[in-house]
C-alpha cells in the first residue's frame, strides 16, 4: 500500500555542512554511519517549527503545559506507561541524561555496568564521571542476541552501583521482553542497584508481534530505582533539535539529578520543545509509515547480507541499524575495507566488539540497494 509520505524522495544532505553526509568529504562514500536517517521531518513538526519561527522572537522559554501533556499522553498512547509530571526532567539530549545518572549514583571509584556491544558514549559515561566501567557481552544464540545472565551476575561487584541499559538496544536491535526485563529488575534489588534505562529508540520498534515495555512500567519497586531516558530525536527523526527527557519517580533521586544539573546543564531548544509536542500530539501517522518503509529496508539488508561471504546479521527487533558480523570474512578492519569500497558504516571496535560493523538502513532504498552492491561487489572482488 503507498502511503502519502515519500520516503523514496531523495533530500540531497550534502548542501547543509557538518551533517552525515559531509563526513567523507568530496568523495564517493554512501553514509551508512551515525544514526539519524536521509527522510525529511514529519509535516506536523515542520509546520509546527514555521509558526514559531514566524513569531520571530526566541526568549528563554520554560516548558509549558500542553508540551507536558504531549509527552505524557504520547508515552501512555505508544507504551501504556502511566507518567507523572513531577517525575520528569527536561534535558537537551539523552547522552547528557545518562552521563548525569553516572555522576550521581554511587560515589567517585564505584561500577558502573553495561553489556557489550553497546552504544558508544555508554562506555565513556563512567571515565567522564570518575567510576570504573565493568562489561559483560551479549551472546548471540540462533540469530538473536541475549543476555548471559551467569556471567553479567559474576561480574558485578559490591562496588557497582549503576547499571546501563539500553532498550531498544542500540547496535543490536533487540527488543528486551519482559522476562529479561524482570531478570534484570531482579539483579537491580539483588545488588542494590540504579538502573538508567536508555529507551530512545522506543519509537522505532519493527517487529508487529513486539513491543516495548518501559523497564520502570514493570512495577513500582524497579520504578524506584530507574532513571528512564526518552527523547523524540531518534523516532522523528530530529536529533539536531535538543530535545530530550529523563523520568525519575524516587524523590530523593529525582532532586539529585536536579541538583546536579544546576548551571550546568541548559534547559532543551526551544524549537525542539515545538517539535516533540507536535511529534508526540500528531506524528504517529507518520511514525507507522516509516516503520513500514524500515521494514521493507531490513528486508533488503537481510536478503543481501545473506549473500555476502562471510557476513551474518540478525533480524533487527527495533531501530533503523543493522549490526553485521564480518568475523569469518578475513577482513582485518572491516569498517576500512568497506568504506574503500565507498559504504561508510560505523566500526564495531567504539561498540566493544570488534569484527562487526553497523549499517544504518534509514536511507532511501536507492542508496541503500546501492551501498548493499557495492560491499557485495566488494567482497566479491577481492
Ligand atoms: C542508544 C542511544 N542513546 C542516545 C543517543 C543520542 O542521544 P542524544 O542525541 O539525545 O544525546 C543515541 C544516538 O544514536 C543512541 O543510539
């Protein structure tokens, strides 16, 4: 079925400096890296940016209340997750929200956790705020990434205090359902533990029979000890406008993070501000026609990667990247060899799991047909 919103129609990225595209310069590298998509903005948030860019004047701006209703009502529509207006915490980006959680959990020499392959700047949050990182890898077991509950259980100490969680995870695109989600909940009040669960990608779930559940919507007691992150950047696409949220229930944790946020961190854009009302009010037709067009690009990516000698990749449950083992194809930088046969992907060695690659399928599906041919024609070649 064609819906109305063209994601086929090219917007040429290359005339606005410093975006995806420009990366590698003038030459002939399809960008299938950082992860924001080619598709332009929904209508509702582009019309809803002209009215305020019309009103011409860009004051210090407070949230207001239909802007909390948006959010509120928009989480509760998409996850059923009942929030209250006093939990939240508005940010300018989810990175700033989950390096605050480091900063305020535990103490300067405590653990924080995550598992491995993980999105990048997880794995700077405790060196930035003076705390130990501790890792554990995910295992993959008949195509699908899972938790290896004994060896993250033996790898925590009484001196980990935070755990970071990354749900729908981003490079591997799992959807954690709830028994995993209880499982971790468990070992949070097992190891007396804060749990800041990164949910950006919640938006972006592909596979109809899943769905997210917020780790803090499992029940009141887990609820207690998470920090949630949540931002419409990722689902809609509009990362550039700094507009994201932290929701915290526990008094005392919710005045920590306030405190430490004092004369550090700015209050979000004000033109973000417009654009996640109008995405969380009226971008989910939107939303449903894009998940639609990730879908049939996953298909693609799966289809050709079965192909290529030596790659594999799991069926991404959620978000717009596909993390692609190149172990068995004797590439000694995966990353290198197919950005010189002019696809950009990121390298899974910044992830902690070197070998893979990542492929960022939010593209049209000419550029992506185009980058799945030429690392075809590559492996092919060599
Ligand atoms: C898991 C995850 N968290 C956070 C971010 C970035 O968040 P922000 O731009 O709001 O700092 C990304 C962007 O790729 C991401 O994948």
């Amino acid at each position: 079925m064609k819906h109305h919103f063209d994601f086929d129609k090219p917007v040429d990225r290359r005339l606005v400096p410093g975006e995806k595209w420009g990366r590698f310069g003038g030459r002939d590298v399809l960008p299938l890296w950082v992860a924001d998509m080619d598709f332009a903005a929904p209508p509702p948030i582009l019309e809803a940016i002209r009215k305020r860019v019309d009103h011409a004047v860009f004051g210090y701006t407070d949230v207001w209340p239909g802007l909390i209703s948006a959010v509120i009502e928009g989480v509760w529509r998409d996850h059923q997750w009942r929030i209250e207006p006093e939990w939240l915490v508005w940010l300018p980006g989810v990175v700033t929200g989950f390096n605050l959680a480091g900063r305020i959990v535990g103490a300067p020499g405590d653990e924080i956790f995550t598992a491995t392959p993980v999105y990048p700047p997880f794995l700077r949050t405790p060196d930035n705020n003076a705390r130990r990182l501790l890792t554990s890898p995910l295992v993959e077991r008949n195509g699908r990434w899972e938790w290896d509950r004994e060896a993250v259980a033996a790898t925590l100490t009484p001196h980990t205090r935070l755990f970071m969680l990354c749900n729908p995870h981003n490079p591997v695109g799992r959807v954690f359902d709830r028994d995993e989600l209880e499982w971790i909940a468990g070992l949070a009040h097992r190891h007396d533990l804060v749990v800041c669960s990164d949910e950006i990608h919640c938006g972006l779930v592909l596979d109809q029979a899943r769905a997210h559940i917020p780790l803090a919507a499992l029940d009141e007691s887990i609820a207690r000890r998470t920090i949630t992150l949540m931002a419409p950047s990722k689902t809609w696409n509009i990362p550039a406008l700094y507009f994201a949220f932290a929701v915290i229930p526990e008094p005392g944790l919710h005045r920590r993070y306030l405190q430490a946020m004092r004369g550090v961190v700015p209050q979000p854009n004000v033109l973000g501000m417009v654009a996640a009302e109008a995405a969380y009010r009226d971008g989910d037709a939107w939303r449903h026609a894009l998940l639609e067009y990730l879908r049939s690009n996953r298909r693609c990516v799966l289809d050709a990667v079965a192909q290529m000698p030596g790659l594999t990749t799991t069926s991404p449950e959620a978000t717009c990247l596909a993390w692609i083992d190149c172990r068995r194809a004797n590439l000694d930088d995966p990353a290198g060899f197919f950005e010189g046969a002019g696809v950009g992907l990121s390298d899974g060695r910044a992830f902690g799991m070197p070998g893979f690659v990542r492929l960022n399928f939010g593209c049209t599906r000419a550029t992506l047909d185009e980058a799945l041919a030429r690392m075809s024609r590559a492996l092919q070649d060599r």
